[in-house]
C-alpha cells in the first residue's frame, strides 16, 4: 500500500502490470509515458502553530458538590463524568446502588459534617485578559464550587455569574489579570467543510487536541438554537470547550453529541459563538436572559399541508395553540395560521421563529405575517416577557355527546356540533366535536374529543357544513384537517375514500 502513493512513472507502470496491462511504445507526437505530470495533491493542514498559541486559553473546570458524610455514594473513578454524560445525552442518568449501611439522601438525623466531592468535569475557554470564561450551562448545573485549570497548572475557584439552559450556556469569573485568551470569530461566516478544530478534556484528559470538518449549518435538533454540526470527535469532558478554525477564532461552543452507544460516532454540535456571546452579555450584566414572545405554540410546516393550502413552498411555522389572553390572541393570530414573516424576515423553518423574537425588545411592536385562508394578512403583535407558559382549556369527557347514527364520512369521521359551553371553554367560535372514527381518520390517529376546526381553506362551521365540504372533496388526493386535541391544533392530511 505504501508503494501505491510514491511519486513517478515506476509506481503507475506496477499498478498497470498488476492489474494485467501493457502499453506498447508512446506513438509518434505524444510525449512517453514516463514524462508525464504526476497528479498534484493537496496536503492535510497542519494545526499544530495554531493550537499551540490558542491552547493555553482553553481550560479544565472540575465542579464539585458539598455532601453529608453519610451521602457519598462512594462511586468509581469517572463515575461522575459519565452521570452527568448520561444526564445530558440521554435525560437521565444510571442510578448508582446505595451501598451497605449507606443512609438515603436527606433522611432526618444524618451527621452534619461536610465532604466536598467531585460532581464533573469539563471544559471551558477565557474571553478576556481580566478572567471572563465561557462554557456549557449544564457544565456547571447543580455544582456548589466550580474550579478552573489552565494549562500552566495554575487552578482558580470560578464564580458562576449566569447561565442559561435554554442555548446552554454559562459565563464563569476567575480573578486574574493578563491571562491568555480566544479570539471571537464569527458564526456567520463559517462555511461547510471547512477545517475546524475542538479543544477540551474528554474523559478529564485535559487539552486534548480533535480536528474535522464543518458537517452542518443550521442544525436543527429540537433545541431553542440551530446548532453547528461537525465531525471533530466530541466525547464526555469537552462540554464547553471550544470549536475553533484555521485562524484559531472561536466559531462555537461544544455542547452535544449523536450517540447510540455512549460514545463518539462521528456527530457532534456546537452552540454558534455569535448568539453564545449575545447570551454572555446579558448574563454578564443581570445574571439572566431575557427574551420576548408572542404566546404562540408552533409546529415544522409539511410539504403535503403547504400545497393543500395554497403555499408554493413549505417554508413558515404552523400555529399549533394560542396562548389564551396572549399577544397574539389580543393581535388576532389564530390555531392555524401560518406564519410567514416576522417583521419582514421570512420564516423559512419553524425553528427560526423563537429566535426571532426571543431577539426582539421587549414591550416593541412587530408585524407577523401569516397565512389564512388563502391570502397573506399582517397582524401587529406586542412582543413580551412571560415567566410561565399558559394552557388553553380542555375540553371535559363529560360533555361529549353520544355518537352519531349516521355512517362516517369520506374522511371517516362522525361528528357533532359543539355546544355553546365546549366553544367558550375551547374559546373557538366554530369547529365540529369528532364521536368516532374510521378509514382514513382512524388510520392517520385521530379519536374521539378531537375537535376539528377547518379543512383546507375553509371554516367548519357545523356538522353538516362539514360533511357537505367532504362529501365534495376530489378522492383523488390529499386534504388537510386542522384537528385541536386538548391545548394543541395540528394539521393532519387525509385522503377521502370514494363512496
């Protein structure tokens, strides 16, 4: 293998002989086989200068937790590191056997004295020359010390000055001076398959050194932020630390993996250094963040909902629920719409909209475009702060009506009227109760207390304007039915069957 990489006309003549090729003498006008141009190839990049001046900024930091005597849980070695991997990757952590005559946690009458234990270990990176360090949120979650390392060995106890859960990050102080620090690049301008670098200390292995590419943009995965994806081998321990190109600036922070087995498989998320330093300010002034909203539950428009309701692409947010007494409520926006615009700014994933107006100042103006009924309406919404979210009401099993002696529509639906007490408590003006389902209802999850409110482009008003509107529908493809069960709406595409 070693001789299929060498340079000249020896190696490509073996390979040709190899595979059973013969080449008779070069022909009259064309230059010989052995004065032919070896392929170029571009070599790897070395990153060796640059970790070198950016490595001492990257630090260790161990958190550790103040326990009873009777509280150790007397784990293994790295048995902390791998609790809080497992609290972090998999929402909940392997419960550590209580050993014999081991007293539970709180139990009345335990001894008073103290033992500081360690709870974890990861990783961070200094801003500032005066001690400001940046890190992951959940690094430090439920930590009574936090300790940082720097390469030269010196160990400062940290102050955490805020940390938010929401983009999992947090901001540390160490009192020091002159300290070396990373350089802040820009998230925006990171492009896929460029050379990134991840410092940290996985497995509390402390500056360890990964390189990879750019996987991703963008990353949507359930989180408040699109995350950068990567390739660079991301491991428990490198929580926090940073993701640094070839010009050694900080472009994210290293918070996730994509994992089935506990390790590293070749995936791995970082938050984007722009909004981790918009976080890092606030909670370097207040302690906390804060973030506008509009009282909207939303949800990933479809491609197959979008062409049912008359949008050429499937780009927007689908309102799920509205907050009952809300912005938008008060605006005008309805379960339903779908927002297409934000100030503007065109919503091209659901995703995109919390961010939007978690950015907007609170207590501004702004205009949400949507889609209703097959035209665009602007809708003036007063962005606000809310401390907790609230439920639209649910309907009561008590209220539902007997089911329908009818058969079940095209659709596979039997329904019946709401009554005025179901519409005040849903607070809908229109809409049908569904009684029994079959067919493509039944097939696609829909029950009984589902409530059914429009069906492509129209209102349903009552059961029998309903039926009328399905009884008309092409068999031939799909439709959508905007369907609320307890606080939430969803559109859902059915296909009717030929009677």
């Amino acid at each position: 293998m070693k001789n299929t990489f060498s340079a000249g006309n020896k190696t490509l003549t073996a390979l040709m002989l190899s595979a059973g090729i013969l080449f008779a003498p070069a022909m009259a006008g064309l230059a010989p086989l052995a004065q032919a141009a070896a392929p170029t190839v571009a070599g790897l990049p070395d990153f060796a200068d640059m970790v070198e001046k950016v490595g001492p900024a990257v630090v260790n930091i161990r958190t550790t937790e103040r326990l009873k005597l009777n509280q150790n849980r007397g784990g293994q070695p790295g048995e902390e590191e791998m609790q809080e991997f497992l609290r972090r990757f998999f929402g909940g952590a392997i419960p550590t056997p209580r050993q014999p005559g081991q007293t539970p946690r709180g139990r009345r009458g335990a001894p008073q004295q103290e033992e500081e234990v360690q709870r974890g270990v990861g990783s961070g990176f200094i801003t500032s020359a005066d001690g400001y360090v940046l890190t992951n949120a959940h690094v430090v979650d439920g930590a009574d010390e936090v300790y940082v390392t720097l390469t030269d060995r010196r160990e400062f106890k940290a102050k955490v000055l805020g940390a938010d859960a929401r983009t999992d990050v947090a901001v540390l102080k160490i009192e020091g001076s002159k300290l070396p620090y990373l350089t802040i690049g820009d998230s925006s301008k990171i492009r896929v398959g460029e050379w990134v670098v991840a410092i940290g200390s996985p497995f509390n292995l402390e500056n360890t050194v990964t390189a990879g590419i750019i996987s991703a943009k963008s990353r949507d995965t359930g989180e408040y932020l699109a995350l950068i994806q990567s390739d660079v081998a991301v491991n428990p321990g490198n929580s926090g630390g940073p993701l640094i190109n070839m010009r050694g600036e900080v472009i994210g922070i290293n918070s996730q993996i994509a994992t089935l087995s506990g390790g590293y498989n070749g995936i791995s998320f970082a938050v984007p250094i722009d909004e981790a330093m918009r976080v890092a300010d606030q909670l370097k002034k207040t302690g906390k963040v804060t973030r506008g909203r509009i009282g909207v539950q939303i949800g990933q428009l479809s491609k197959e909902v979008a062409e049912s309701l008359g949008l050429k692409e499937a780009q927007g947010a689908e309102v799920t629920m509205v907050e009952p007494g809300g912005p938008a409520d008060k605006g005008g926006i309805k379960a339903g719409d779908i927002i297409l615009k934000f100030n503007g700014t065109p919503i091209n994933r659901s995703s995109d909209l919390p961010r939007m107006v978690g950015g907007t100042a609170l207590g501004s103006k702004a205009v949400v475009t949507v889609w209703r009924k097959g035209q665009q309406v602007d809708i003036p919404v007063t962005v606000v702060e809310l401390e907790a979210d609230k439920t639209a009401a649910k309907s009561s099993p008590a209220e539902k009506k007997k089911k329908a002696e009818e058969p079940a529509n095209a659709l596979g639906f039997k329904v019946a009227d709401l009554t005025a007490a179901q519409k005040k408590e849903l607070s809908v003006e229109g809409g049908v109760m569904v009684e029994a389902t079959e067919g493509a209802a039944a097939n696609a999850g829909l029950r009984e207390g589902d409530v059914l409110l429009q069906i492509n482009n129209v209102e349903i008003k009552d059961a029998k304007q309903f039926n009328a509107v399905v009884a008309k529908l092409d068999p031939k493809r799909a439709h959508v039915v905007l369907v609320r069960r307890g606080d939430v709406a969803q559109f859902i595409s059915l296909r009717p069957t030929a009677k």
